[in-house]
C-alpha cells in the first residue's frame, strides 16, 4: 500500500523535472539575446558579424581567460603543471558544473586545467584562480588587465568561472579576439579544446562539446558556455586545408541549436574567407604577473600613482659617482742637495731629441730622409744616495678575490641574488651578464651584475636582489633553459 501511495508522487516529480527541461530552461535561453561574428583567424578579418558589440553574458566562455592566464603564469615560472594546488573551501562550494572537488584537498595543477578546459568545471576554475593570485578577487582583476591588453575593449570579469554576476559581460568580437589568441599564443596547450576525455586526477572528464568536435569536419575547440541568463554560447574554431576560421555565437535556444547555427556560420566562413591569405598573427601582450614585491603582488601593472602637483618632482638630478679610493703611489723622500745637482745637469746636457710621427710624406720630409741623426749621448745614472729613502704602503699579504661590477646597484638593502654559470675567462662571464639581462630584463632590471673570480673560472652573478624576485627570475630563466641558481645572504662573495 505504501509502495501504491508513493507511486504518484513519482511520477508528479519525473512529470515537473520533464516539464523543466522541455519548457522552462528553453524559455529561459530564448530571452537571451542573441549576438555572433565569424573571423578569418590567418587574418583577423571579420567576415561577418551580429550585434557582436552588445555586451552580454560569456557564461563558462570565461574559462577561456582563465586557462590563458593559468598558460601565461606557468610560461614565466610563476607556477608549474606539477605544482600542488590546496582547494580552498570557497572553491570547493561552487555550483556545478564541478569536478567534485574537497575542501583541503591537493591536486596537481595539471588536472585543474584539463578539467576547466575539457569539462568547465566551476570549482576547477576557481581554484585555478586563487592558485595564481591568491583570491579569485585578485584573479578577476588580472583577467581584466590582460582583456584590456589583448584589446577586449568591451569586456569585464568578475570571476574565474563565469556564472552569472553583475557587471560581467562580454561580446562576441571580445570572445572571438580571445580565441583567436589562444590558438597562436600558447599552440602547445591549444590541443586541451579538442580533446574528447581527459584524466582529470580525480576521475576522467568529457567534453562539453563533443558532439560538434566528432561530427563537423576540421573542428579543434575551443569553449562552451551556459546560464540561464547566458543562453548557450560557444567559440568554435576549424581547420581546412590551412584555413582556420573561428565562429562565436551568444544565446543559443539549446544546445542542438546552438551547434547547428556554428556549423552554418563555420560553412559561411570558410565560403568567403580567401583560399590563400597572408599570415598575420596577433600581437602577445606585455606581461601581466608578479614581478618582484610580495608574493600576489603584480608588479607595475594595475597601480595608480597619482601625484599632488605640489610635491612632483620637476627636475631628476643625476645621481653622483660613487668614490673609489685610489691605490697610493710610491712616495720618493730624497736629499735635496741630490735633486738640485740633477735639475742643473738636465739643463746643461745639450741632446737632440727625435721625435716620430706618422704623417704623409711631404717634400721637406723626403729631403731630411738622407740626414743622419747626431747619436743620443749615453747617460748613465749615478749611484743612488745611501741617504735616500723609499716609502710605500704595504702589499696586502693574501690575494682578495677579484670583483668587476658592471652596473651600480639600486637595492636598497636587498641581499640575494642568482648565479648563471662559470665560465674560463672574465669576457664571458661579463657577455652572459649582458645577454642575460637583456632576456629577462623583466625580474633583472636595477640588480647588480657581478662577476667573481673563482679558483676554477668567473662566477656569473645578479646581486642585489629580494628573495622572491630572485626565486621567479631563476623559474623564468630555467623555463628558458638557463642555468640558474640562487645565491643566499653573504653567498655571493
């Protein structure tokens, strides 16, 4: 009897879940307005567009700024694919889509990306976030750093993952443009979008987009995308025969749809975009990450210093040598009577000195080849004084070790620094202090380039440096595949 009582209940749920599905969530999308743009990505020719300046919501198209900057962080050492992530309980908390993450648990940064990129997981992304900066507050901030240099001038990010929040809105160009620098920006990781299941760590992901990836020809990626408040959204991006175009479409009424409209506008695409057409990849953006200072502190972007007229500096005074004390001659302490006696022989010696010079010959300097010289007459030096005396200071009884400063340093108290390589001659190590320097200009700027001679060869040194700054320029030099070691307080000598 009980079983028979519950029976309707059941079916009144499957009934109002049905109805849900079928009616309410296709409702819901259909009032999302709808916005698209087709690009020529060898180009960055717009081959067509609709409404694709109207800001609306990006949805889990947000994620695709967060794997370019999680891609940006690891290619300049500021984290690696092997790093440890702690997932902190906000990330843990966020609403599916989510890869299941707990509160305290430890994963490998790697497995974050595969799930952000392959199944949009929400907690994967957050945690993505905080990993780089700390917050998902700082993180968001960044992310806008980075779409104001990539040009995304119609853009704004609040968050990591891409539910729906106030003030976070896209457009079809900003999404479009973000895709397309995905793709020749980072090419080693671009493959993450087409993979079909990826190993997440914790469990095997599927990708969102599957469907569209197995059945339209030329297909690799990139993004998909839904809220309620969204619609279904997605960046596609397909290859023909050296042709890559990118489609991007806002407020899809389902997901069938929304596919069915990309492949029209991929078709579109690639019927009027040229067969062949001159390569013009977009420009990367300056750096965006830690630099120096503490740890979650962009260094020089995002900080704005404004100056009381009163107080701005309205002359930069250059800074004065710094002085070297200078190693004393010998001091010569002679009798008097024996200087004189040598001045008056000096003026009474009547010599002709000859003077070379290297000149064009001129007539008068032919005429005088044929004259001889008088002979210089040979004087010998006198016998020195028993009453003279020498004076000189001391030579230091142990060799100190040679330093060659090449540069003054700014640290302001700062006392580690880096080592990259000994090498035989004091030449080379100086030529890798420049070429160094002139490659990482980013973290080396105003250190101290020092080279130090060693019993084997000359020592390579940065000086003068904190320790962070020192440990993310030997991250970023290593993932150049430059020797680098950090050299702790006093290690430097």
């Amino acid at each position: 009897m009980k079983d028979r009582s519950r029976q309707p209940i059941r079916w009144g749920l499957v009934a109002l879940a049905t109805f849900w599905m079928l009616v309410i969530v296709p409702l819901s999308a259909a009032a999302a307005p709808y916005a698209a743009l087709v690009m020529d990505a060898r180009s960055g020719e717009v081959l067509h567009s609709r409404n694709a300046d109207t800001r609306l919501h990006p949805a889990s198209l947000t994620k695709m700024m967060t794997l370019y900057i999680v891609f940006e962080a690891v290619e300049n050492g500021e984290i690696s694919l092997d790093s440890p992530v702690k997932i902190s309980s906000h990330a843990a908390s966020e609403p599916p889509s989510k890869l299941g993450l707990r509160a305290g648990q430890t994963i490998k940064l790697r497995y974050l990306i595969r799930a952000a990129a392959v199944k949009s997981a929400n907690d994967a992304a957050t945690a993505l976030g905080e990993a780089i900066e700390g917050s998902e507050a700082r993180f968001a901030r960044r992310m806008n750093r980075t779409a104001k240099a990539l040009g995304m001038t119609r853009t704004t990010f609040k968050n990591a993952h891409g539910l729906t929040e106030s003030g976070h809105l896209s457009t079809a160009r900003d999404m479009t443009i973000l895709g397309r620098h995905l793709f020749y920006d980072y090419p080693e990781y671009y493959n993450l979008f087409s993979r079909i299941t990826a190993d997440a760590g914790v469990r095997k992901v599927y990708h969102t987009n599957r469907k569209l990836l197995s059945s339209y020809r030329g297909a690799d990626g990139i993004k998909t995308g839904y809220t309620r408040a969204a619609g279904f959204n997605l960046v596609a991006s397909a290859d023909r025969n050296g042709e890559r175009i990118i489609a991007t479409v806002f407020g899809g009424r389902s997901t069938a749809s929304r596919n069915a409209k990309v492949a029209e506008l991929l078709d579109m695409g690639f019927q009027r975009a040229p067969r062949r057409v001159a390569l013009h990849k977009p420009a990367r953006p300056p750096y965006m990450g830690k630099v120096g200072g503490s740890e979650g502190t962009p260094g020089g972007y995002g900080k704005k210093i404004r100056l009381v007229a009163a107080a701005a500096v309205k002359q930069s005074l250059r800074p004065q040598a710094r002085r070297v004390a200078e190693e004393p001659e010998p001091v010569v302490i002679a009798a008097k009577a024996d200087i004189e006696q040598a001045i008056m022989a000096a003026q009474e010696a009547d010599v002709d000195v000859a003077v070379e010079t290297v000149a064009v010959e001129t007539p008068a300097r032919t005429e005088a080849k044929g004259a001889t010289r008088a002979p210089l007459p040979k004087i010998n030096p006198e016998p020195r004084p028993e009453d003279l005396v020498l004076a000189r200071l001391e030579e230091p009884t142990e060799d100190p070790i040679q330093e060659v400063v090449t540069r003054v340093s700014t640290s302001g108290g700062r006392n580690w620094g880096i080592n990259v390589g000994r090498y035989p001659s004091q030449y080379q190590a100086r030529k890798t202090l420049l070429k160094t320097a002139l490659n990482e200009m980013t973290t080396l700027d105003g250190s101290l380039r020092k080279v130090v001679k060693r019993p084997t060869g000359f020592d390579a040194n940065f000086m003068g440096m904190t320790r962070e700054t020192a440990d993310l320029a030997c991250r970023r030099l290593q993932a150049k595949q430059v020797t680098c070691f950090m050299i702790e307080p006093g290690g430097g000598a």
